[in-house]
C-alpha cells in the first residue's frame, strides 16, 4: 500500500471539497441520498435518469479509469428503479443498469467492475426494442465479487458471495456461495453463525467519525507541505 505524503490540512481539505462536489453536484442527481454517505472522488460518479436511492452510511469509492454508473432508463415501454439500501459498498467500475427495477439490500458489498442489469437492452429480432426486462432483488448483507454480472429476474438471498467473474443468471438462496458461469451453488453457509456487518463497524462508536479523523491526526503528522510537494515533483525510490 503506498504511503500518504499529504499533510492532515490537505487531505483535510480535499475530502472537505469531496462532500462540497457531492452535495452541489451529485446530490441533485439521485431521488434520495441518505446520511452520512461517503463517495470518494464524485466527480468520477455518473448517475443518469431517476430514481436513483441511497441510503445512510454508504459508501461509493471511483476512480479516473474506473467510474461508477447508476442508469435508469425511463420510456412509455419501460420505466427503471435503482434502490441501494444503508451501509453498502460500491467499489470503482460498479454499473447498475435498470429499465425495471433493482433493489439492493442493506449492508451489501459491490467489488470493482461488478454490472447488475435487470434489461437485455436489445431484442434478439427486434434491435432497436429494449427486450426483456424482470427485477433483481437482492437481499441484506450480500457480497458479490470482482467482475460479477446479476441479470434480470435474479433473487439472490441474505448473506450469499457471488465469487469473481461469476455471471448469475438464475436465482441463489441465502446462506451460500455461488460461482461460474452460469453461476451455481458451491458452498452452503452456517445461518447458525453470526456475521458481522458493516453495520456493525458504523454503530460500534458514536463517535466512528472522530475516531478516524483522530487516526488521520496521527498517521499524517510528520508530513509537511515542503514534503508533499517535493514528493510530488521529485519522487524518490524511498517513497
């Protein structure tokens, strides 16, 4: 992992221009943005047609050359929904598409360049139709891997991992892992374990959010802007 060079005021700063940008630019995008949401370089979010919902807690992470694209499609054949429920995760290259309707569940986990669609987008005949389009429900506390795709019509249950680069095109119970293409079941999970959620690690402290900045106070104390700037324009092997 490479080291942060900024010193506390810059990143400071910055994230301070993150939730400016979020709250000027993007917010007016989505039909609700819930409390608390973090979205780290927004301007690497598109968000395109309504409604787009997100809950409290969540947390979306993009990229320059991995942006996250919720799209909802809206005609007199088809009219989309994209739900996101509290404390997920949506990491760089996520695209939900929707000409029906997507509901993800709270606590769920997005890895980079996962792509939920709930359209074929084309008829095999007809090019120019959207073709076929069935929800996607998918539960609480679900994990799906790198490079996954979720097509129309799929339910997957509470707390399932769809493994990387699996392509689920019919439905998955609770309490599994599925993987492949098509994706299949291959492990069943202990529903008599408990499991930690991301809602957990938000309500163990009231006071989460100082803490971390707290850490940042320590972890970046010993860089200087004099550093920062000659590790920006003078980077060493050392860095």
């Amino acid at each position: 992992m490479r080291k942060d060079h900024r010193p506390y005021v810059i990143k400071k700063a910055l994230l301070k221009f993150q939730r400016f940008y979020t709250a000027h630019f993007l917010r007016p995008h989505f039909a609700a943005l819930g409390k608390s949401a973090t979205i780290i370089k927004p301007w690497y979010v598109e968000v395109f047609g309504s409604p787009v919902v997100i809950g409290d807690h969540v947390t979306v992470v993009a990229t320059s050359d991995q942006r996250v694209r919720l799209s909802v499609w809206t005609d007199r054949q088809v009219s989309g929904h994209i739900h996101i429920g509290d404390y997920g995760i949506v990491c760089p290259g996520v695209r939900v598409s929707s000409a029906s309707e997507i509901h993800i569940g709270d606590n769920c986990m997005l890895a980079n360049g996962v792509y939920v669609t709930d359209s074929d987008w084309h008829d095999i005949y007809n090019r120019i139709g959207f073709g076929k389009t069935d929800p996607i429900n998918i539960a609480a506390n679900v994990w799906i891997g790198d490079g996954a795709i979720v097509c129309k019509g799929v339910s997957i249950g509470e707390n399932s991992i769809i493994g990387a680069g699996a392509v689920v095109v019919t439905s998955i119970p609770s309490n599994c892992i599925a993987a492949g293409n098509p994706a299949k079941v291959v492990k069943h999970l202990d529903p008599q374990k408990s499991f930690t959620t991301r809602q957990q690690w938000f309500s163990k402290s009231a006071n989460l959010y100082a803490e971390i900045d707290q850490l940042d106070r320590q972890l970046l104390r010993d860089n200087t802007l004099r550093h920062w700037l000659r590790y920006l324009l003078f980077p060493s092997k050392k860095d």
